[in-house]
C-alpha cells in the first residue's frame, strides 16, 4: 500500500471519530523509502498550525541533534504516535499541551505500525518514553534503554530521550550527545 493511501483511510477515519471539533490530524512526512522513522509523543501547537510533525520549538531543538549524525530531515520520515494534539484548558484559562491518555495512544497505534509498515525504514527512533512504550512495550522506560538498539517484533528500535526533555533538562544533553554518536554507528 501507497503512504498516500493510508494517509486518505486515516483522515477518514479521524474525521468521522472528531467531526464537529476543530482538531487538525498532522500526519507523517517524509520519504516513503527513508532509512530513518522518527517517531514522536504528538503534535504541539505549532505542528497543529502548520500540519506537520516538529515544526516549533521541539523541532529546532531536533534539527540541532540531526546535525550531529550527518541525518537531516530529507533522509527522514518523520511522525508521531498521536496525531492531534492533545489540550487541556490551563488555569490562566489557557489552551495548553497535556501528555496524551492511554486511550488516544491506544486509538492512534495501529495506524502507526501500518504507517511503519508501508514506510519499513530500517532504524525506528523513538523519541521520548510515549513512543518508546507504544513500539516497545510499556514496561520499557527511556531512563533505563535511552541509547541501546533494541530488537522488538522484527523491528529495530533506537530509543532518544524526547527534544523537549533536553530544553526542560539541560543535564540530558551531554547524555543525549552520547546517544547520537551511538546512532549514527547503526545508520
Ligand atoms: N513533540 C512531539 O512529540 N511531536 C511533535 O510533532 C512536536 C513536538
């Protein structure tokens, strides 16, 4: 099957599932025939706007990464395992991000692994624990198997702490910097 063609079935389905709300579904992008899948938590705001994965700050911080494995995003395919973006009202009466719920993750993962399945890039990375314990199982946490290529059902999977976690915790960042010389020995 053709990634347009799933990505067609997918609007579908989700316009059906949230019709009369106004949540846009950001979708993958990227070469059908990358060697790297990225995979990320959900959109932001940003990536709502704009209608692609990791456009706003989290992505500026991604990009930054790259550069240090010789990847930039034309050789990647980059998504996400929930494509709304989850939101919650602050108590500034503020629409803000929230970690996406066990259900959502639920709902959008097998579109996922068909989207994974038409895209076959032969490293998966995961970025940050909700990608990491959607593909590799939920016993799995990013603290203890950040930087090891893992072996899960056929599929190769580098765990990455997530871009954001690096902004909110400087500390991360030479560990995240060891990560990424250990990436790109598998790429
Ligand atoms: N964080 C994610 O996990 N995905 C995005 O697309 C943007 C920020």
């Amino acid at each position: 099957m053709k990634l347009s063609r799933l990505n067609q079935e997918m609007r579908a389905f989700f316009a059906d599932l949230y019709e009369g709300e106004s949540k846009p579904l950001v979708l993958g992008e990227g070469q059908e025939s990358a060697r790297v899948a990225l995979v990320g938590e959900a959109p932001g705001e940003q990536e709502a706007l704009k209608g692609k994965p990791f456009v706003g700050k989290a992505g500026r911080n991604l990009d930054e990464f790259l550069r240090a494995t010789g990847l930039d995003r034309a050789q990647l395919y980059i998504t996400n395992v929930v494509k709304i973006r989850p939101t919650r009202v602050s108590d500034a009466g503020r629409i803000v991000n929230r970690p996406p719920t066990r259900e959502e993750i639920e709902l959008f993962l097998p579109w996922l692994r068909r989207e994974l399945a038409v895209v076959k890039a032969p490293l998966v990375v995961t970025l940050g624990n909700v990608a990491l314990k959607a593909l590799a199982g939920r016993e799995r946490t990013i603290g203890v198997v950040h930087g090891q290529l893992l072996s899960v059902e056929g599929m190769r999977i580098f765990p990455l702490y997530h871009p954001a976690s690096v902004l909110y915790n400087p500390r991360l960042k030479e560990i995240y910097a060891r990560d990424l010389a250990a990436l790109s020995d598998f790429i």
